[in-house]
C-alpha cells in the first residue's frame, strides 16, 4: 500500500497510530444517520486499527485496503477502505466527517483510492452496500460510475431488505 496524493487530499495508509486523531472525527454523530455507530472507546478503535494494518482478513483470503484521509496541511477528515478478494472484487466504504461534506472531497479521495486499486492492485470489479435512504452515499456512487446491481446479483450477495447493492465493472483497454 502507498500514499497516494490528490489535488487537495492526502491518502495516508491506516495504521493504529492513526487512531487517536480518527476517534475525533468517528465521534461525529451525523456520520451515523443510517447505519452503524461511532467507536465505543479510543480503547477499541486502537485494536480495530491495529487488526487492520495486517491488511489481510486470518485466513488470507480478503487483502483489506485502508487509507485515513487528510486534508493538507494538517486535519484527517475520514476514510476510505476495500475489502478486496481474490477474483479481483473489491467492496468498498468510505465517511467524511460531517463538516466536509458537499464540496466533492469524498468523490475525490474514493476516484483516488478506486484508481489505486485498479492500477496496482488487479481490481476489476467494485460494489458497495448502503441503506436505501443514504442518498448522499447513493449519488457518490452514480457520479463514480455505479450502478444497481440485479436482482441475481441481491441474491448472491444477501442483501437485507432497506439496503441497495451497487457495483461498477471496469472495462480494460
Ligand atoms: C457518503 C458521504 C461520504 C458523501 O459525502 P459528500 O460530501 O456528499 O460526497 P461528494 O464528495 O460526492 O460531494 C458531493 C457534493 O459536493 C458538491 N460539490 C462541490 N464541489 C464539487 C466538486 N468539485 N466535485 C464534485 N462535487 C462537488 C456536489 O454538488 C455535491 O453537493 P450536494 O450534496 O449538495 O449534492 C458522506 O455523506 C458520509 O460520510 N456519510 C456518512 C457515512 C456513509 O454513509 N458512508 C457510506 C456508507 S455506504
């Protein structure tokens, strides 16, 4: 994994060290409107990260990605992250504190991090779950190319009911 630079965000690889500064922006309760819940201690966030930095899932069969995002010349704003398997399939997530949102900067570092992955990394294949009311989530995605997948597609990959499944196949030359 590598730093990768922006035109106005760093993608710095995640390590446990990041954890102190991540707990501040993951305490954002906006973050959670849809889903999920901020961190219940720094305690926990530390080996969540530390668990992480192995880069792949115990039994080696997932390669995990993650990069902290920071806004130069200082502030970490979020993350981007993808649990990539071995056909080349990436499931990919991605927060941007609260503060930060609507100025294109999460479009900016998950093009950034979907181009690594895709360059680097043999990812061919993108998807990405997200409930049905995360419109914000939902139009990040459109603009980066995804679209629903099919009905077989829900299947396969039990998708609950109140959430979409959107993927994106990239065409090589
Ligand atoms: C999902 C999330 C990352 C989207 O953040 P965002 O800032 O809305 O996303 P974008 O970077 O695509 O920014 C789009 C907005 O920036 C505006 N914008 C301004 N300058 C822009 C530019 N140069 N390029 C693109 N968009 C720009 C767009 O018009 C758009 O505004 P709108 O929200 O009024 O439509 C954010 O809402 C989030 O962290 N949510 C909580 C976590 C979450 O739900 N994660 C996803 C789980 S699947």
């Amino acid at each position: 994994m590598q730093l990768i630079q922006t035109d106005s965000l760093t993608l710095e690889p995640q390590v446990a060290a990041h954890a102190d500064e991540m707990f501040a922006v993951l305490s954002d309760p906006a973050i959670y409107e849809y889903e999920n819940s901020p961190p219940p201690s720094l305690e926990w966030l530390r080996e969540r990260f530390t668990k992480l930095e192995t880069r792949h899932s115990p039994d080696g069969r997932e390669q995990w990605f993650d990069w902290v995002i920071r806004l130069p010349p200082s502030e970490l704003i979020g993350y981007v992250q993808a649990t990539v398997d071995s056909n080349g399939k990436a499931a990919i997530a991605y927060v941007l504190s609260s503060r930060y949102w609507g100025r294109g900067l999460a479009r900016q570092a998950v093009q950034a991090m979907i181009s690594e992955l895709v360059d680097y990394h043999d990812v061919h294949s993108l998807s990405a779950v997200l409930r049905r009311e995360n419109f914000r989530s939902m139009r990040l995605l459109e603009r980066l190319g995804f679209s629903l997948a099919s009905p077989e597609q829900y299947l396969q990959h039990r998708v609950e009911p109140g959430e979409l499944f959107m993927q994106c196949e990239i065409q090589r030359p």
